[in-house]
C-alpha cells in the first residue's frame, strides 16, 4: 500500500488491485511519446502516462505505464557513478510517484514534498541507500569547487516562491523589472512558467523587453528585436574543431535554438538543469555552421578542465575576434568582443528613455561586472564571484537566502 496526495491505494481506497506497466525503450521512441503526450520536442529519461478516472468506480487503479528510456539511463548510470538496475529502480520510483500524483515542476514545495516521498519507503524498501532522481541529478551539475552561483535562481536552479512574491509585489507598485541574463528567451519562459509573470504584461514573455545572451539579444518595448550580435564564423569553426579534437561538449546558441555536434550528458544538462532548449545534435561542423547566425559558444567541462586548459587557450585564440566570459566555474561562453549585459542593457536604457541613474542591478557573475557598474545602485549576492563583489555598492544575501527578494524589499519597495 502506498499513499497519494489524496488517498490511499490498497484497501483504505476501495481498490482490490493496481495495475502498472514499465517499457524499456530507446530515446527515438520515448522522444516520440514527449512529442505527443507533452507537447516537448526532446527525448527524457522517463515519462509516465496515467489513465486513471476518478470518477470511474472499478476495482482496478490504473496508474497504467513509465516509460524509461535505457539510452539516457545507461549515460545517467556512468555519470552519476550508479550502476545500471541501480539507476532504473531510481527512475522507477520516480515516475510512479507522478502516476501517484506527486510533481517536483510545480513549484519549490511540492519539490520538497516528492523528494521526501522519493527517498522515504521506495527506495529505502529497495535497498537504495543513495540519492533520489531529483537530488542526484542537481548533484551532478554541481560545481566542483562549490560555488553555488545563481541570481534570481537558487543553486538547484528554481525560481523560489520568496522571490516570485517580492517581484508580484514590485510590479503591483509600478516598479518595472527587466530580466538581464546569459540564457535565451524561451528558457527564462520556461523558468516562470506556472507562477503568473509571462502573460502580456508580465515580467517576460514575448511581449516584454529584456536582455539574453549575455546582451547578444535585446528586446524593447513590445518584444521588438531591438539588436543582436553574431560571433564572428572563423571563431565558430575553430570552436566545433576544438570541441572534436578534444571531446568537449560544445553547444552553440542561435537566439531560440540550441545546437551541439555530439550527445552527452553535460549538453543534456543545459536543457534538464539550465532550462535551455533541448540541443540538436547536427549531422556536421558544415550543417552547424549552416545556422542563421550564432551569437554565442558554450563549452561544458570540469571546472578544473575549464580553469587549467580551455580558459588558457581561448583566451589567446580569440585574438580580437571574441572574449571570454565564465558566469559558472565548469562553462566557459565565447562571445562577440565588446558586448556584455551591461552594454545590453545600456542599449535597452537609451530604447525606453530611461537613465542609468534610475536602476538597480543585481547580479552575481563575472558576466554581471558591467551591469553593476553601469547602475546606481550595484547589488552583489553574496554566493557571487569576488570580481563582482569588488564593483558592488552592495553585497547582499545570497540566492539560497532569497537575495533578490531581500533587495527588492530593502531598496525598491
């Protein structure tokens, strides 16, 4: 017997039996069933699909079937240090508990409430003595000198309800926020998805200004494209032959698009951790380069890989054709010279007729440096880089501690 959110399975709820299925499939097929079921164009690591009717007065609950991919499973398995059954049985539990009812996407507490539920009696009673499919997966983007970077976001990458209620409030009084950040549009649609800030008016959408791509794109009033910047094609080129040579994972970023040369977990890792676009994997450096335009380059290695190897390297191979840029310890971004958020968000100042004197900004990163400087009030959170802190006005608390919700209230409101 085994609790929902809503009642029991077994006796307690009526039920003389449950009926459940698991399918072992590979990721073409499991992508298949996300394109029809969910509406998501990208292959996952395990779906589950109910057809339960509640209102439907049978013996039988039929929570009906998880679906587990064994190709992204057997990646996750070695990345994660698991073996194989191991790492099924995780998936297992977790897909029953969203046929249960149970789902970590809608917001921070229900998070918490499915990864209490995912390590209590499943795993314990199957002789798990590690970590669940939640935990494990942020665990594995961990930086390994850890640092916990994030602004708006926490070091698990959410969107807490703290933060979300601080910037309701701001907005209800007429204080506008723009967003300001490395990703591309659709992934901050993604990370506000579900807690009313993307409608028309809302603090992103489409129709609303903001600065992505580490200022690479930015849009105005409306949503209107209002500049972007591409890389320049030689550094492209360069970029995809060190990614082959050196088996780095390399994703190239397109405004809404994400494309990468090879699969691998890390590149997985920008959509399932980072909210980025799921990455198309392109045939060849030719078909990649085929693309209308890459505005930025990201490469995906161990923080000591990035820090003793590639950022060396790329800092003398660029020349003058692109800078680099670091905003977590195990990425190193490839940018157009002579662009940052700052100067992005300089750029939307002058577009809607406001001064640099009129704005706070709050960042953490090394790519936040400019923008810090360029308003009148710079607010560093406390988990940023110390490169960051030094140009601060302020250093506030940190993403774990809701810092952005503590600055809004202490200086916006």
């Amino acid at each position: 017997m085994y609790k929902t959110r809503d009642n029991a399975i077994g006796g307690v709820a009526g039920y003389e039996s449950v009926e459940l299925s698991v399918l072992l499939c590979y990721n073409e097929f499991i992508g298949k069933l996300n394109k029809e079921w969910r509406a998501e164009d990208n292959a996952t690591d395990v779906i589950s699909m109910s057809q339960h009717v509640p209102d439907l007065k049978l013996p039988m609950l039929m929570l009906v079937d998880i679906v587990i991919s064994v190709e992204t499973v057997a990646r996750q398995a070695e990345q994660r240090g698991h073996m194989l059954l191991d790492k099924m049985r995780i998936l297992m539990v977790h897909g029953l508990l969203h046929l249960l009812g149970f789902d970590h996407k809608v917001s921070e507490d229900t998070e918490v409430e499915m990864e209490e539920e995912e390590e209590d009696l499943p795993l314990k009673s199957l002789g798990w003595k590690g970590k669940g499919l939640i935990q494990s997966a942020y665990d594995a983007a961990t930086h390994s000198d850890g640092l916990k970077l994030g602004t708006l976001l926490n070091s698990k990458s959410q969107l807490s309800s703290t933060n979300v209620k601080a910037m309701k409030e701001a907005s209800s009084r007429a204080v506008k926020i723009v967003i300001a950040t490395g990703k591309a549009r659709p992934a901050v649609i993604r990370v506000f998805k579900g807690v009313d800030l993307t409608g028309k008016d809302g603090i992103v959408s489409e129709f609303s200004p903001g600065v992505f791509l580490q200022g690479l794109l930015v849009y105005g009033t409306q949503g209107r494209e209002i500049f972007r910047r591409n890389l320049d094609t030689d550094v492209c080129r360069e970029a995809c032959r060190y990614s082959l040579e050196n088996e780095v994972p390399l994703i190239t970023f397109t405004k809404d698009h994400c494309l990468s040369l090879y699969d691998h977990p890390l590149v997985d890792s920008m959509h399932t951790v980072y909210h980025e676009q799921k990455a198309e994997i392109m045939p060849s450096v030719e078909h990649l380069m085929a693309a209308a335009g890459i505005q930025k380059l990201v490469f995906m290695d161990t923080a000591e890989g990035v820090t003793t190897a590639m950022r060396p390297y790329w800092s003398e191979a660029n020349g003058d054709g692109a800078r680099v840029v670091q905003t977590v310890p195990d990425m190193l971004e490839i940018v157009p010279p002579g662009t940052s958020k700052g100067s992005g968000v300089s750029m939307l100042l002058d577009h809607l007729g406001i001064t640099p004197k009129e704005i706070m900004a709050i960042g953490d990163g090394e790519n936040d440096i400019e923008m810090l400087e360029l308003a009148c009030l710079g607010i560093a959170l406390g988990n940023g880089v110390e490169k960051t802190k030094t140009v601060a006005n302020v250093i506030g608390l940190s993403n774990d501690e809701n810092g952005v919700a503590d600055a809004i209230y202490r200086y916006a409101l």
